[in-house]
C-alpha cells in the first residue's frame, strides 16, 4: 500500500496539470482501489463489468470509467454506475447505451475507440469509418454525447516506434472536435498506458489510463 501511493506522487509529479489520470484498476482489490483515493485519485477504470458491479459498493465515492470491450448484454448493468464509456467503436453498441441510458433518464459521456494500427486483434472503428460513426450516433442516439477519442495502439518495446500513431489519432481529435452538435463536446484524448503514456501526453493526450506503475504488476487467475 506504501508503494501505491508513493508511485502515485511520482507520476503525478510528472504529469502536466491538464492531464487526467485514470487509475486502471482491474484485477485491483478495493482496499488498494482505496488506497489510491485517499491518495487523491478521481477517476478509476475498469474493463470488465463484472469487476464494476463485484467492487462498486465497497469503492470510495469516485468516478467509474469502463475502458474495455463492452458486450450489449451487460451494458444495464454499469449504466448507472459509470461516469463515462470509452470503448463505443459500433453502431449496435451506442444504440443500446443510448436505449439504457433513455431508460434511466440519463445523458451518457462516451469516447469513440479508434484502432490508428488496424489491428485485427484489437477492438476499435478504423480510421475510415470513424466519422460515419459519430455521425450516426449523433443522427440516432439522443441520450449519448460523444466526448472524445480513445484508443489502445500495439505494444512496442520503444514507445517512439508508436508515436506516429498518437499522433494521427490527434489529428482525428482535432478534426472531428470541430463538427457543431448539441450532443458533441469534445473535452477528452484518451491514451497512453505504463510503458507508452510520456510519449501518448507529448502527442497531445489528456487522459491517461494507468495501471501497473501505480499499483505493480498485474496478477491473473
Ligand atoms: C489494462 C489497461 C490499461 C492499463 O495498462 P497498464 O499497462 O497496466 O498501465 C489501459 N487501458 C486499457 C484499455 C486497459 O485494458
């Protein structure tokens, strides 16, 4: 618990004051999900739904993000609970957030996942379909305001092999930001993880998703 909130001060300390830091917290227990809120974390994510529902009542008050695939199924059972879903990369998934979230009377934020790499094993609209998606999520989802980008680019052993690609999603950011629509307000780039995140921040990320350099590496079973 030490080393959480001591790692914690280090990126802080690192970070520019316009840049949010989301503490990825899968596979985390809630006394360390605590721990790091006591440390001054805001704004956690999560990217399996089970993991929200199991650990969301024994989680200080704190904003809940779903960062990972959603299935249609599972989306009443986080609808309420989370502050904003960034992995919206199809028309099937908006149309049931937007059917939940007019169910329950709410606006909800999302992030459209962009996939800059084109890669198969990974979720996420590819460049060239990008904008026909906001576009009809605008047209067809009145209970949805898109707020941005996110996206998850390959692993590579030197973060500068990836900066090319933060930096077209920037590009996409800047581009689709400008589109004038009550239901579009764009505030948030999200991306960089632990080993990619200086290189995600100086291509123009505000949000980074940060996981094991908070809390160590992750162990599954
Ligand atoms: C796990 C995860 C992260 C955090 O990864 P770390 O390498 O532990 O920082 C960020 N984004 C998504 C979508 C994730 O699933």
């Amino acid at each position: 618990m030490e080393n959480i909130k001591e790692n914690l001060k280090k990126i802080k300390a690192e970070l520019d004051k316009g840049v949010l830091l989301l503490a990825v917290t899968k596979t985390r227990t809630p006394e360390e999900i605590n721990t790091a809120i006591d440390e001054g974390v805001t704004d956690i994510g999560e990217n399996k739904v089970q993991e929200i529902t199991d650990k969301y009542d024994r989680v200080k008050p704190v904003r809940w993000h779903m960062i990972g695939h959603l299935q249609t199924n599972k989306v009443k059972y986080i609808i309420d609970k989370v502050h904003m879903i960034h992995s919206v990369d199809s028309m099937k998934i908006a149309k049931e957030i937007d059917k939940r979230a007019a169910a329950k009377g709410l606006i909800m934020d999302i992030l459209i996942q962009v996939n800059p790499a084109s890669e198969k094993s990974k979720f996420g609209i590819s460049t060239g379909e990008t904008e026909n998606l906001i576009k009809e999520i605008l047209e067809c989802c009145k209970n949805i305001r898109i707020r941005g980008l996110m996206c998850v680019v390959p692993f590579a052993e030197d973060p500068e092999e990836i900066r090319g690609y933060f930096a077209q999603v920037k590009k996409q950011y800047d581009q689709y930001g400008k589109i004038s629509h009550e239901r579009l307000d764009f505030k948030y780039l999200s991306m960089g993880m632990t080993h990619d995140y200086k290189v995600a921040v100086e291509e123009g990320s505000n949000l980074v998703r940060i996981g094991t350099a908070i809390f160590g590496e992750r162990v599954y079973n």
